[in-house]
C-alpha cells in the first residue's frame, strides 16, 4: 500500500518481448518463494528473509553486482523515511490514548449500540477516518481502538478488524486526495469531482461486501482473539505459530487521576484528520498563489499533522489526565519498544519491492497486459492487477497503469475516464503479499502468521479488487 516515486518508462512497454522480461518474472516468483518459505519453513525472522529475497532477486534479475544492495537501501530508505516516522508518532499517539483511558472513551460509544452492529460501527469510523488519510496513518490511530473493542465485546478479532482495515483501503485506493487516484485523474485528464462522486457511489457497497460481511468469513478462517492479534493495544505484535514469535504484553495500569472527555478525545485523535483533509481542499479548491496555502500544505502533510496530534495528545491524554512529565516521558518511550521489530521489516518490505520495480519486473508485467488488447477500463484494471503483484506498490501499480492505459482513454467522457481511473484503483489493492510493506504492517500489528494474514488480510484486498472492477464494469454500462 506504500508510495514510490519510481516510474515504469512509457515507450517500453511497447518494446517487442525479451528473453530478459521473462528472466525476471520467473526469478521475482522465486523470490517471493524463496521468502515465505524461510519464514515458514525455517522460521527466520521476516527482516532477513526479505534481505535474502530481495539480493537473489536483484542479482538475478540482472542488476549490476554493485548496485544490488544500493536498490534494496533505497527501497528501505523511501519506506521508512516516510512510513516509519508516521509508525513511530502513531505508536505514541496509540500508548497514550490507550493509557489515559481515551480509548476507553471511544469504545464506550461504540458499545453502545451493541455487539451486533459493532462492524459496520468499525467500517463507517475507518471509512470516515481513511477520507484524508494514507492507509498506514488511518491504521496507527485506530489500532488501540480496534484492540480495545476485540477486548471488550470477546469477539473474534478479524471480525472487527476487517471492516476497519477494509475502510481504510478502499479509501485509498479509490477516492482523491489519496496520490494514486490523483496521479491517475492526471495521467488520464479525469475530473476530480466527477471521479469523487463516481468512486464514493463505488466505495460504500465495496466496503460492505469486503468488511463487515466478509469478517463473518475471516472470524472463521483465522480464529483469533485479542491476545491473538498482537496481545497489545498500541503497537504490533510479535507473531506467532508458524513464522515464529511470541505474544506482545498487556500494557501496565496507567498511573492517571481521571479519564479524558469524550470531546477532548475526539478533538485529540481528529486533528491530523482534519489537518490532512483541510490540505487536500486547499489542494483543489485555493490557488497556489494565495498567501495562506504554504502553511495549509505544511501543517497538513501526514508528519506534521500527527507530530501535531502527538503534542496535542501530551496535554490531553498526558498532563490532562495527571501523568507527571517523567510518566508521560516513559510512556512514550515505552511506546516504541514493540514497534521496533516490525518498523524494520516493513522497510524491508519496501527494499523487496524496489529491487523488483529495478530488476523490470513491472516493465515485462506491462508488456504482457497490452498485449491482450483489452478496453480501457478492463486494461487499466489488468495492468494494475498485475503490477500489483510485482512490486506490492498500490501507488506504483496506479501510476503505471494510468500512464499505459492513457493513450486508449483519449476521448472517453468524463464519467467514462472516471470509471477507468477506478477501475486501475480497484485493481491496485488486489492480493497484497510478501512484496507490499502493508502485508507486513497488519501482520505485525494483529500478531498474524502468514497464512493467517493471506487467508484475511490479502484475501480482503482481493474481495475490493474484484467487487470495485464490477462494480465500474456495471456502471459503465449506465453511464
């Protein structure tokens, strides 16, 4: 679900077939072998699994000897540059709404209802939140209230995890300001409005069908509870079974005087939601030149906005609730203490993926999708698909399919290079595996196995994929 700035060249991907196209394939399939195995079979720890895949695959995919590990540094440099920083603020932000009793706050209003709406509470705070917000930072704010409510309500964790996770994606995936989308609307000449209006009418039942409907599946096939996924309310798991691990800790009884207010704890988790969502208006609606938008772009970029958050969170959740300043202090360290494992092989997750874009993988990907001459709309899905699966990048997956299929939308109408637009987002989610850093981070936050993360996690992403692609395919016929 992770961003690159790398691009696929346009010109060849209309070059004739190559023994050289096939190479890398066939060695990106060994590689990810290569990489579930010894995590599965010779239970090695997923950051030196990934290193190991990500050398046999640049070396065999023809990359120069010495430029091997520069690839797999940049890739790892790119996500936790970015991504890790949000992981890192997130995680405090997470320790102290957990031990001030704000997560409390917020579970007790989503209880209130009862049990049996409890997912589709899930999916509409996780839709409402993943508007503005990357899928990583979307996670980071509502893992606590996720884990908390699994805890309180003793249902079966990806019951409740799905709908949120599957919130959070399909916003990404589908709707602007989110970079794919956008980068898409570009590359095609889409309008944004009709493209927004267009994608929600999309996103709404596909997040019903992939969340709170197929959690009732997930429950069943990865039956799991709190202690089970990730045993910890503000940071990732540790794993188990399978791929190795223990269990994460309960964190210890907050020493704090009262609970924060509903309101304050509210307040404290929405800035950087509306932080990044007052970016993004200013991004379609204000001119570049107007003398407020640098501050608008600053305070709204993901960093800044949760580094607000957390500041803001130290005096609500921190101070508000009598934490003295050496408390708050160890609570925040406290936090980073189980993120530390899975921070680093998320960016191992992102040096996989860009040693495959490198190798060419994505390059040979795009050969074999036009040349099965499809439409536009099933051509930008397939190529995204297809990417996809090569590189674990949605992002890269969105922006090489839009920059392919370009040249076959010219001249659709508006509505139509819409649906082409959502049909390349749809086909961005499908299958996250080994090579996508997201595949990683729910694992390591929900204390998963491989398996258990393919049989929910990626099998939910799949569910969007395909439930979008439809979805579009129907509307296209109408529109």
């Amino acid at each position: 679900m992770l961003s690159s700035n790398t691009l696929f060249p346009a010109d060849k991907i209309h070059e004739p077939w190559t023994g050289h196209d096939t190479q890398t394939l066939v060695v990106a399939a060994i590689g990810i072998a290569i990489v579930v195995l010894l995590i599965v079979v010779a239970k090695m720890h997923g950051f030196l699994a990934l290193t190991i895949g990500s050398f046999f695959v640049g070396i065999g995919s023809g990359i120069e000897l010495d430029n091997v590990a520069g690839s797999f540094e940049k890739g790892v440099g790119d996500v936790l540059g970015s991504v890790g920083v949000l992981i890192v603020l997130g995680a405090m932000l997470g320790k102290l709404l957990a031990d001030s009793g704000g997560a409390d706050e917020i579970v007790d209003k989503i209880m209130t209802g009862g049990r049996r709406g409890l997912p589709w509470r899930m999916a509409l705070i996780a839709f409402i939140i993943g508007i503005p917000m990357f899928f990583e930072i979307g996670l980071v704010l509502l893992i606590p209230v996720i884990m908390l409510t699994i805890r309180r309500s003793r249902l079966p964790a990806m019951y409740l995890a799905i709908p949120a996770l599957a919130g959070l994606s399909v916003l990404h995936g589908f709707i602007p300001p989110h970079p794919g989308p956008l980068v898409a609307i570009a590359n095609l000449h889409a309008n944004v409005g009709v493209t927004l209006a267009i994608g929600l009418i999309i996103a709404i039942p596909t997040v019903i069908v992939a969340g709170p409907l197929y959690g009732k599946v997930a429950a069943r096939l990865v039956p799991i509870g709190a202690r089970g996924a990730g045993g910890n309310l503000i940071g990732p798991g540790s794993g188990g079974g399978e791929d190795g691990g223990g269990s994460g800790t309960v964190p210890s009884e907050p020493e704090r005087t009262r609970r924060p207010s509903f309101t304050w704890t509210l307040i404290t988790v929405l800035t950087p939601v509306v932080l990044m969502l007052v970016r993004a208006a200013a991004d379609v609606w204000m001119s570049e030149t107007a003398w407020i938008y640098p501050f608008l772009q600053f305070i709204g970029e993901p960093i800044v906005a949760l580094l607000i958050a957390v500041l803001l969170a130290m005096v609500t959740f921190g101070i508000g609730v009598g934490f003295t300043p050496v408390t708050l202090t160890t609570k925040l360290s406290e936090s980073l203490m189980p993120i530390v494992g899975a921070t680093m092989i998320v960016g191992a997750g992102g040096g996989f993926k860009q040693v495959l874009v490198d190798g060419g993988a994505g390059i040979a990907i795009g050969k074999l999708a036009v040349a099965a001459s499809l439409s536009a709309l099933l051509l930008g899905w397939m190529v995204a698909v297809l990417v996809r699966l090569a590189t674990g990048s949605a992002t890269v997956a969105t922006v090489t399919a839009s920059g392919i299929v370009a040249p076959f939308a010219a001249g659709l109408p508006p509505t139509q290079l819409a649906l082409v637009v959502l049909a390349i987002g749809a086909g961005s989610l499908f299958f996250s595996h080994v090579n996508d850093a997201g595949f990683w981070l729910v694992k390591e936050y929900f204390g998963m196995t491989i398996g258990q993360t393919i049989k929910s996690w990626s099998v939910m992403e799949t569910i969007i994929s395909v439930v979008g692609l439809a979805l579009t395919l129907l509307l296209s016929t109408f529109l």
